[in-house]
C-alpha cells in the first residue's frame, strides 16, 4: 500500500489481484491514500499505476500531491502513471476507457475514484449491483490490484454509498477523522 505500518498488519499489502473498497467521510484521505498506493508502486515497486477521476480535475489532483514531495508529474513523464478523468457518462465507456488506460502503460495499480459517481449511471439497485459486479470482473481481467473509493457519510453504518459495494470487492478499509479534544 505504500504504509508501511499497514502492509505489516496485512501481511504484505494487498493482495495481487484484488479490488479493495477505501471508504471515507469528505476530508479522510481517501485521495491521498489512493495516490500513496500508485505512488509507492510506481516509484518502488516497478508496477505503474492508473488513477481515474470522475470528479476531480487530474491537474488539481497532481498539484495536491506535491504537497507530500511526491514527484507525480515525474511519474506521468515516464509512464509510470496516468491520471485520466473520463468525459463520458455512459458505463460501458468507463470500462473501454480504463482498460485502454492500463494497456498503454501496463498498469499492475488502479484508482477508480469513486464508485459513489459511477453509481449515477444506473437507475435501480439491481442494475448498480450488475455494473458494479461487471466492473470487479473486469478489473481483475486486467490483472490489477485495484483501490476503489466510495463517499459516505460521517458514522456511516455501512461502508459505501449504497451499502451493496462492500460485498462485491474483496476487502473493504474504512477512513475515519478522530475529533481529539
């Protein structure tokens, strides 16, 4: 994951191969946490990464992250990381989109950041359930080891927006903001 701390604790890192729920009120670190991950594969690990935006302009993006020293533009340059943000809003587009994004650059990491947007291209719950499970499948198809963000609210009872994503993925990592007084 790039924390060293937390690859301890899960015994490595995440799995090869697996698509992880990073869930999150507004101002956890979602964003920055998904970032460390492509950004440590990229830098140390020799896997590049694809991080896809579907709100966030990619520019704003790179520029927040230079706040940690990290040299993300360096990494662009190299082809070692895409930062895309899809002008499409159709889900069958999202999907060609990524999947062409890690052939040109043999992605091993992925960020689709957030599910919560990808949500607003269907309209019941049995097609969220349907997209969402066609998406698992093909990112896993594309050999990637996979951050998918969801938006919920602050002491949320369940982890993702709509509660179905977190029995799709393979594990789930919650982010919660501690008041200290």
């Amino acid at each position: 994951t790039g924390f060293s701390n937390l690859d301890k604790i899960m015994q490595g890192g995440l799995p090869e191969g697996s698509v992880t729920l990073l869930s999150g009120a507004c101002g956890t670190g979602k964003s920055t946490f998904a970032m460390q991950f492509l950004y440590d594969g990229a830098k140390n690990c020799n896997e590049p990464g694809v991080y896809v935006t579907l709100e966030e302009d990619p520019k704003k993006l790179m520029q927040n992250m230079t706040l940690f020293g990290w040299d993300v533009e360096g990494l662009v340059a190299k082809k070692k990381l895409m930062i895309i943000k899809p002008e499409v809003y159709k889900f069958e587009s999202i999907k060609q989109i990524i999947s062409d994004a890690i052939d040109k650059i043999g992605a091993k990491r992925l960020v689709v950041d957030s599910y919560s947007v990808l949500l607003t291209y269907f309209s019941d719950p049995y097609e969220i359930r349907n997209g969402l499970v066609q998406l698992d499948r093909e990112i896993k198809k594309m050999n990637c080891t996979a951050i998918v963000i969801s938006d919920i609210k602050d002491n949320s009872e369940i982890f993702s927006t709509t509660g179905v994503e977190e029995f799709i993925v393979d594990g789930v990592i919650v982010l919660y903001l501690l008041k200290m007084h």
